[in-house]
C-alpha cells in the first residue's frame, strides 16, 4: 500500500505520482488498464466499495451507467461520497500520475489507500502474485499558483509521447504533428474529455481546470505549445 506522512490541506491540489515496485508494470493488458480507471472512479468513495459487486450493478444497468470503467452515464446516479476531486489522471504502463484536490481532512491519504490496495490485490490475483505492487511511497507536489497548474496539467497529459519518442524530453519531439495526435487518441488519459472528446468523463471533476484552461481549445492550445516549447529549447 502506498503511503507518505506529508499531511495534505484541504481544497489545495496536489499531483500525486504512484510507480511500480522497482519500476514494474503494473498495466499489462487492457483489462488492467480498465480495471485502474474503475479504481480511481469507484474507490473515490467514504463508504467501503467492493469491486466485483460495483461491476455486477453496472452490468444489470447498462441503461444507467456507461461503458465498464466510465462510471454513471449521469450525475444523478453518482452517489458516492468522494474523498478527493480527481481533476486529472494519466495511465503509464508503470505509472500513474493524478492532479487530486483533497475536500476534506484525510481525504487524499484515504483515497490512495484504498486505490493502492484495491488494485494491488486485483494485480496480485490475476498475476498468481504476493507482495507489493506500487513502490511504498507516493511522491506528492503540492500545487501553488495556476501557473504551475497548467504546466502540470500539460506535463501529466504529454507523458504519453514517451511511448512513442522515449527521448523527447532530452532531446525533444522529432513529429510534432504525429505525436500530437497520438495523444488525441490515447484513451488512458483525461486529456480526451478536456479536449471534448467522451472518453471516462465520470471520473474527473473538469470544471475548474477548464475555466483556467479557457475551456477545450485552450486546452489544446496550451499542451500542444507546451510540447512544441520543450522541442525548441531542447
């Protein structure tokens, strides 16, 4: 189970990084990568959540809710009781990134926990494994001014190129054009549901960021010259 002693303050926003224990993968099929989404919509709750029945309500509702993973198809059938505002989310196949605002006290600490736990145990079942999955301490930036938001907003949602350009952060992007699109299409992220596209649109909470962001073209605007910028200063 992750954990860090820092205490966090209520309603400030902090980008949370959860890594593999010595950098495994802890997505290996796509099956993995849904059950991760379902993690951190579901266990966003006070009230204890068990899996297995979560998705077999979701499966007898289909009109009710979305597809696996996507959580109510609308407000009105969310009724957790969230510990955390999940603003946004970036799948890696060995890490996780999370912009989080904590809403009330012990909140994020609460939330990490049991997404550490719950998916641990999941990954431990269907890899005939024990131990750790996650490295024991999360690292945790708290975030000051808006400036910094939207460069971590841009950070978390560009991770992806390294999939397809490992050394764009050293060297810079080689296509900018062929990478900015393979991010339009990289379901594991909420950048498609910044940027308009239905994606998981349940699981995070964009208003805020958004207004900031000056809504879906901004949003685009501002991560596509935050890429071209590293690839001229690089």
């Amino acid at each position: 189970m992750p954990y860090r002693k820092q205490q966090f303050a209520d309603n400030e926003i902090y980008h949370i990084i959860l890594r593999g224990i010595d950098n495994n993968l802890i997505f290996k099929d796509i099956d993995d990568y849904y059950r991760g989404i379902f993690s951190i919509y579901e266990f966003n709750n006070k009230k204890s959540v068990a899996i297995l029945k979560r998705r077999q309500e979701i499966k007898s509702n289909k009109k009710k809710f979305l597809k696996i993973g996507q959580g109510p198809s609308s407000s009105s059938f969310d009724i957790r009781d969230k510990l955390v505002e999940v603003l946004t989310f970036c799948f890696m196949p060995n890490h996780i990134h999370l912009l989080v605002r904590q809403i009330e006290g012990g909140g994020m600490t609460k939330f990490l926990s049991k997404v550490g736990t719950g998916f641990a145990g999941y990954f431990n079942r269907k890899y005939n494994r024990k131990g750790y999955v996650f490295q024991n301490r999360f690292k945790a930036v708290h975030i000051k001014d808006d400036e910094q938001l939207k460069t971590v907003f841009a950070y978390i949602h560009a991770n992806p190129v390294s999939l397809v350009e490992p050394k764009w952060k050293e060297s810079g992007v080689k296509n900018l054009r062929k990478v900015i699109k393979f991010l339009e299409n990289y379901k594991w992220s909420s950048y498609l549901d910044y940027i308009g596209q239905k994606n998981f649109p349940s699981v995070t909470d964009r208003k805020f960021i958004s207004e900031i962001m000056n809504g879906e073209k901004g949003c685009k605007e501002f991560v596509g010259g935050w890429i071209e910028h590293k690839r001229h200063k690089s």
